[in-house]
C-alpha cells in the first residue's frame, strides 16, 4: 500500500519509522512519504496561514498550498489516491473504516492546523477523488497529525503479512477485538501469583470450554461496565441463555 501524507510537521511522523509500522515499510508492504505543505509556497516566509473570512479567532489555511500539494502528490503515482482529511466534525473512524482503508492501494493524508483547511480544497479534490473527513474521537486536537499516526497504525496492522495475519487481518469475522461486537476481556500470563494475586484458576484448568465460556462472560461484563451502548446494540440472535444472565447479572434487559 501506498499513503502519502502532507503536514506542516513532516518530523511528527518520526513513531512511523519504529516497531510494527517500521518493520512493515522495510519489508516494502508499506511505502509512506512525508511531504512538507510549506515546499509548496512561494514567499519568503513560505506562508500557509491566513484571517478568517467572516472574522473569528485563529487562522485558516490558505488553498493554493495545498492544491499545489495534492497535485503534485497525486500526479505522481496511477490513478487517484483515497485522499483523508482529518477534522472532529468528520465521520468517525472506526475498525470498519480501518478495514475498508486496509483494502485501498493508496491512501493520502492532509493534515491540518490552526482553524482548519479553507474549505474549498475539499470541494475541489472531490471531483476528483473519493475525499474522507474523519475524526477519530470527540475531542479536539491541535492538528491533523496525530489523527494520521492513529489511522495509519489501525490500517497498517491489518496489512496481509504485518501481523502474522496473512489471511484473516482484513476478514472481521476472523480478527479478535474488531469491535464490531464485544469489548476484549482481561488477560493474564506467568508468574500464576504476582503480589498475591492469582490468576483465575480457570485459565489454569485445561478446560477449553470453560475457558471460553469464561471470557465471554469477562467481555459481555467488561462490554456492558465500559460501552452500555454497544451491549444494547447486541441482537438478541447472537446471544444464548447464558450470555442473557451474564447481561442480567448488572441490570441490563438483555
Ligand atoms: C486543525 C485539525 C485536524 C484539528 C481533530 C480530529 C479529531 N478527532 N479531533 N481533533 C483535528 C484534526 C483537530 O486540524
């Protein structure tokens, strides 16, 4: 997979050269380039920024940059890239979006900063290109650029061969915590007893079906004490009697 990211902070981007993510651009799964916004300007004092139209606090980031940015970025390479805009007003990036992402040959990243990016540049590459404003929590940020290392760790461990999930990475049937459902239970390794506390004994019992059926009650508990609206969005179909007790257990309707 391709991505390209433009920011005015390429050096942010410096956790994109370790572990995971490092590992999988050296084996050439990923090929990421930072690009500077400012290589794209033409003063003295290579100026991104402008006032607001219409007043108000802060700055704005002027169009020409950027379109000068993304042209030259997309120009270079087939086709048009999937271009995502990070904001927290754009949709939520979720696993499900993570996969879709994991799907595309090429991704690019604009990040912004200040009040935002003047607004006609979206409008412009969406006649283009599929364009994506995402947020990735409801939260305020001071850029675009942890948004970015967000989803391009998300997208790059679900990559065939980045994890050891050669086939079932992309497959949210296969993968383990998608979140599409329940919340992961806790987990636990040796030493059995660490400053009194045990780890419980089922896990230690050999019991593969009680062992399951234990950490389906710790991620129904975990997922009904932490995110009540994703145990309320559970459909009756894939519950059974016991999974209803264990919901009942704290006073949900399940
Ligand atoms: C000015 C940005 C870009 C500022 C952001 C995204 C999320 N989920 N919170 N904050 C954000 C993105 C903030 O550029």
């Amino acid at each position: 997979m391709r991505i390209d990211i433009i920011s005015i902070f390429p050096e942010y981007f410096a956790p994109l050269d370790v572990s995971l993510i490092g590992k999988a651009r050296e084996r050439g799964i990923l090929d990421i380039s930072l690009h500077q916004l400012r290589d794209w300007t033409h003063d003295v004092h290579r100026t991104v920024d402008d006032s607001p139209y219409g007043g108000g606090p802060g700055m704005v980031m002027k169009p020409e940059p950027w379109g000068e940015a993304i042209d030259a970025v997309t120009a270079a390479g087939a086709g048009e890239p999937r271009l995502v805009v990070p904001t927290p007003s754009g949709r939520p990036f979720t696993q499900e979006l993570a996969m879709e992402y994991a799907a595309e040959p090429w991704l690019a990243f604009a990040c912004g900063r200040y009040e935002g990016i003047d607004a006609r540049v979206i409008d412009e590459y969406r006649g283009r290109m599929r364009v994506d404003e995402v947020g990735i929590g409801d939260y305020v940020l001071a850029g675009g650029e942890v948004a970015v290392l967000v989803m391009v760790e998300a997208v790059g461990r679900l990559l065939p061969g980045v994890l050891g999930n050669e086939l079932s990475a992309t497959d949210d049937s296969f993968a383990p915590g998608t979140m599409r459902n329940l919340l992961e239970g806790p987990v636990y390794t040796k030493p059995p007893e660490w400053r009194g506390r045990r780890v419980p004994e089922i896990l230690l019992s050999g019991h593969h079906g009680k062992i399951a059926r234990w950490r389906r009650d710790e991620a129904l508990r975990r997922t009904l004490s932490n995110r009540p609206e994703l145990a309320a969005g559970l459909d009756d179909e894939s519950l059974d009697k016991r999974d209803r007790e264990v919901l009942s257990e704290r006073g949900a309707d399940a």
